[in-house]
C-alpha cells in the first residue's frame, strides 16, 4: 500500500485548514504524500464523512477526525515504514 495519507476537506471548514496545516510538517518528515479531497465532490464520500471532516485516512484506515491526533499518526507511519 502506498505510504500517501488523504485528508478529506471541504473549502470551507475551518478545521479542515487546521488539520491540513498541522499534518503537512508530520507527512514532509515520514516522506508521504497528501492528497486533500472535498467531500462535497464525491457522494459516496459525502455520505460516509459529512459531518466527520476533516478526516485523516491512509487507504482505507481513519486515523482520526476533527484535529490530527499527531501521537497516532505518527505511530501508524512509524509502523508502515
């Protein structure tokens, strides 16, 4: 699986830009990607994250929602090393 996070968003959600911000420096230093998707752009998204954004995932793994969790993010990148 590939070591890249996705954290999805909405452009107007203040939380979103928060977590966005907060994981960049985490994601530069593990040398994964992140790829920011609107949830409002994908029902199939919107129907499973609507209420939940911003959320941080690694394929098909939450690592959390509302505000990075960094401890357990960077214990999961840690472990996909």
């Amino acid at each position: 699986m590939a070591a890249d996070l996705t954290l999805v968003s909405r452009d107007y959600c203040h939380l979103c830009h928060d977590m966005e911000v907060a994981v960049a420096p985490l994601a530069a230093e593990f040398g994964v990607g992140l790829a920011v998707v609107d949830v409002d752009a994908d029902p199939a998204l919107e129907a499973k994250y609507d209420e939940l954004v911003p959320v941080l995932l690694h394929g098909d793994t939450e690592l959390c929602h509302y505000f990075l969790d960094e401890a357990k993010v960077r214990e999961y990148l840690a472990g996909i090393r």
